[in-house]
C-alpha cells in the first residue's frame, strides 16, 4: 500500500510515520523505486502496537526506542507492556532478534550473569549463548533485572535469600498458568474466531493478573498478620520469666 492507504488504515499522518521510521520503530518499506515506498501489513500492526505502548503502557516514544534496542529498564518492566513490545520486536526486526543481551541489564543488576545461570538452573528462563555475547529474552532479561531489585531492597544472600527462591513461584505460576488455560479452552466456544479468542485471552490475562496480584497480597498480610502473633506469643514466656524474678536491692 501507498502512504496515503497507510494514513487512512491507521489514522495518522504521514510525518508520524515518517518520525516512527527515523527512529527506527518501523520496518523499513520496499523500495521498488528510488522515490517509491510500499507499505505492508507489517507496518498497520506495528503502528498499532506503537499507539498501544502508547496509550495503555504510557511509554514515550524514546522508551520505546530504548527497550527495542535492548535497554530493560523500571518503565518497560510492566508485564502488560511485554507482550506489546515483543510484538513490534518481531515486526521491526525479526524474531531472532528479540533477545537483550545480559550485560545491558548490569546497571540493574550487577551480578546479572551469575543470576541468570541460577534462574536457568530452576528452569525460570533460558539463556543464549552467541559469539559477541550472552543473551536472554526480554521478559526473562525482567526477572534478572528484577532479582537485582531485590538485593537493593535488602534481600541479599548475607541475609539467607538467593535467586533459588524463584523456583517457588515457577511452580505456581505453572500450575496458575495451567488450570487458567483448562478453564479458558473449556468455557470459549471454538465457534468463535482465533482473532475474536485470541483478543478475549489477552484481556483475561490483564485483568485475571490484577486479581491475583490482589488477592496475593491479602494473603500475604494476613499471613504476615498471623505470623507477628506467633512471635508475640513466644517472647511473652521470656518477658514473664524476666519480671518475676526478684528486685534487686
């Protein structure tokens, strides 16, 4: 398609087309001509997936830049946002390419390698290894980056807690993820269509993780709750012992 077609499928002008291109967030059109540019499917998605991040992620342009050329950081860390920025990945560049390397996520966490060696370990991510470096995928390059976030909120291996304890959560979520899935396949009629099924899963996905996030953390101060109590009840002993000892003169 020409850029007008493109303008009108997508609804913005040909000088925010022309921005994306500079900055590199589109694929490049074919160029048939020297003054000649066709447009694709390829480029209605990624615009799409652009106004997306946009909207519904609230990144601005130079952050989307910065995550597709493999700079994880706080702002593109959002799980929502993942998906949406993979997806422009793959329109932009190609699947193989979606991969960060590990040492952009050492600002984050310095001991980024040794981490992501543990987390393969347990299963949590996978690790790639090429000739110019040592890579993961984006979203496992958030749980490195994320254990690195940890050991700056004081949970270090000084004080008994290491990238092992993941594997905890990998069980849950496997489990989560599964009975999800069971429910999803069983309740969605297959009369409806991959698109109509595929936009249903990810809305779910949203809103299902919102809820758990919820009811995970209720849990966890009420489990918190009960256990302040049982450390209360074991020092009274100690302190009853202390008062009923004699005065001293």
């Amino acid at each position: 398609m020409k850029m007008r077609e493109l303008e009108s499928r997508t609804g913005i002008s040909r000088q925010m087309v022309q921005f994306y291109l500079a900055h590199g967030l589109l694929p490049e059109p074919a160029r048939p001509k020297p003054n000649v540019a066709d447009y694709g499917e390829e480029h209605v998605r990624a615009i799409e997936t652009i106004r997306r991040l946009q909207t519904e992620g609230r990144l601005k342009i130079h952050e989307i830049k910065q995550a597709l050329n493999g700079a994880p950081s706080a702002s593109t860390g959002e799980i929502a946002v993942l998906p949406h920025l993979d997806a422009l990945f793959a329109l932009r560049a190609g699947v193989d390419t979606q991969l960060v390397a590990l040492q952009s996520i050492e600002s984050r966490n310095p001991r980024a390698e040794a981490d992501a060696k543990i987390l393969r370990r347990i299963g949590a991510i996978e690790i790639h290894t090429r000739p110019d470096g040592t890579y993961v995928s984006r979203m496992d390059a958030q749980i490195v980056g994320v254990w690195g976030d940890m050991r700056t909120a004081g949970f270090t291996e000084e004080e008994g807690f290491d990238p092992n304890i993941v594997s905890m959560y990998l069980k849950a979520a496997r489990d989560l993820a599964a009975a999800e899935i069971d429910i999803f396949v069983s309740r969605v009629s297959p009369d409806h269509p991959v698109e109509k099924r595929a936009a249903m899963a990810e809305v779910a996905s949203k809103l299902m993780l919102n809820v758990f996030t919820l009811l995970r953390m209720k849990a966890e101060v009420e489990s918190f709750r009960q256990a302040e109590e049982r450390l209360s009840k074991k020092k009274k002993p100690r302190a009853s012992a202390r008062s009923s000892g004699s005065v001293p003169a």
